[in-house]
C-alpha cells in the first residue's frame, strides 16, 4: 500500500493546452476550471495581452490572452478555444488558448528543469520545467509567474459570497 501512495506521489496531473504550435502544461492543482469562450468585455489603459474581464457566476475575472503574452504567432481562435481559471494569489484569471486536448498523467522523473537555451518562444520565468511525455515535450508552466507582481496586484480580489 505504501508503494502504491509512494508512486502517485511522484507524478504530476497536467492539464495540456496549445498555443498555435505549441504544447503547454499547467499543474491540475493550479487550475480551477475550464469554459468555452465568452463575451469578454475589453477594459481601458490593460496591458496588451489582458483581453478584458468576464463575469463568472457572479464573480469578475481578468482574462489574458496567453499567446499575446508570450508573443506567440499564428494562435487560432476557433470554436475549440477555451478559456483556462487559474488561481493568483488570492485572484482568478482567465488564459485564453487554442485548445484543452487532453489532461494527463506524467511521471514526475519525466520532468526536466527548464534547459538554458530554451527553444520556445516563451519567456523563462513563466517556465516550470519541461516534460517528457510519450513522443512529445511540453513546456509546463508555473501559473504564479504569468504575471509578475506589480500585475497581479491589479487583478480583481475575490471574496467567498
């Protein structure tokens, strides 16, 4: 019985999504839920890559478009986009991106730090570590470093209702 929690403990459960031609990876723990794109209303002086806020059941929420963020190229908004809740702090944030194909289990020995010539176009500092998964690499995002503190800062709070 201990091997069997011992294993489980080393492993990590992603959520996978892509930007244009990229796989990404955020840890479950760090995702609170995924929706189908919606009304975003735009708000005046955000950054570039803040699309605007939603409401979500009662509750504003900042949305960022992750490709714009990370100067991705070529990102497609189809009807398989979505957008991704993710928890900073004490706010939630939306992360638009192409597609949420899968969620999947990876051995956490599958994970490499992130190399120092790294070949995305992702900045760094976003970056947990890059995973090994069947035939594929996935960079594995760190959903804290998004946004740098002076950002988060102006992010909505929410209070438990």
């Amino acid at each position: 019985m201990n091997d069997k929690n011992k294993s489980v403990s080393e492993e990590l459960q992603l959520v996978v999504f892509r930007l244009a031609d990229e796989e990404f990876a955020l840890d479950i723990s760090q995702v609170r839920e995924i929706i189908r794109m919606q009304e975003i209303t735009p708000m005046p002086k955000a950054p570039d890559f803040i699309t605007g806020v939603l409401n979500l059941r009662g509750q504003i929420v900042a949305v960022m478009d992750l490709a714009q963020r990370f100067a991705i190229k070529n990102s497609l908004r189809t009807d398989i986009a979505r957008i991704i809740i993710v928890e900073v702090g004490d706010s939630k944030i939306g992360l638009i991106v192409d597609e949420v194909p899968e969620v999947i289990r990876m051995p956490l020995n599958d994970m490499e730090p992130t190399p120092a010539m790294i070949e995305s176009k992702v900045h760094a500092e976003f970056i947990k570590g890059v995973g090994k998964f069947q035939d594929r690499l996935i960079i594995v995002l760190d959903a804290g470093s998004i946004l740098s503190k002076e950002e988060s800062a102006h992010l909505p709070v929410q209070t438990e209702q």
